[in-house]
C-alpha cells in the first residue's frame, strides 16, 4: 500500500496563509462586538435623555396644577379643588410610571451591555490563547 507523501503539499502553495486569515477574522468579529458594546451605549444615552423629557414635561404640569390648587386654597376662587387634586394624584402616578418603565428598559439595556463584554472578554481570551498555543 502506498501512502501520500504530505511532505510534497508545501510544493503547492497557494499563497494562502490561514493565520493571517484567523487573525483578521477574529480582528472582524472583535470589531463587530465593539460596535454593539457602542450601540447599547449610545441606546442607554438616548433613552435617558428621552426619560429626562418626559420627566421635565411631567413636572411642569404638575407643578402648574400645584399652584393652582395653591391659588384657590389662598383665594378660594377657580377650579374644583378634588378635580385639581385628581390631576395632580395623577401627575404623580404618570410619573411613578415612568420612573419603574425607565429602571426596566435601563436593566435590560444594562444586561446586554453585560452580555456583550463578555462576548468581548471572551474574544480577548481566545487572542490570548491562540497566543500561547503559537509559542
């Protein structure tokens, strides 16, 4: 039985080095993993900013209505007082909501920014073996 002879396999070169190719593989998907880190960054700037809006908005209504109610507890003169005290318990409530809407959708966020620093973690890990197993 006649077996191959690998020696003769390096008469064929292609050019093609498959170092250099895992390199920048693992370049790319690195790369790749920064831009989401940088998308859940850039997510969690723009829903805070969103978040202190909407707040702001909400507080100026509230604070309207409070002086209201002020207004005709001094004056005694204007709208019903339960139907200002009904806003402004709601005013409060929106914004109670909004504050428990804003620290779920900021904790998910916050764990996809954890899941991805993993990925990357783990991509550094992998570098640094491949590292080694080279020496």
């Amino acid at each position: 039985m006649e077996y191959f002879d690998y020696g003769e396999i390096q008469a064929f070169d292609t050019g093609f080095d498959v170092q250099e190719f895992l390199e920048r593989s693992q370049k790319r998907e690195k790369e790749q993993i920064e831009r989401k880190l940088d998308r859940v960054d850039k997510l969690l700037e723009e829903r805070e900013k969103i978040h202190e809006n909407a707040v702001t908005e909400l507080e100026s209504k509230l604070n309207w209505y409070v002086k209201q109610l002020e207004e005709l507890y001094r004056t005694g003169i204007g709208q019903d007082k339960d139907e200002l005290k009904q806003r402004i318990e709601q005013f409060y409530a929106e914004l109670r909501e909004l504050e428990r809407k804003q620290w779920l959708d900021t904790k998910e966020l916050e764990l996809q920014r954890e899941e991805i620093e993993k990925e990357l973690q783990d991509a550094d890990l992998d570098d640094i073996l491949d590292v080694l197993e080279n020496l």
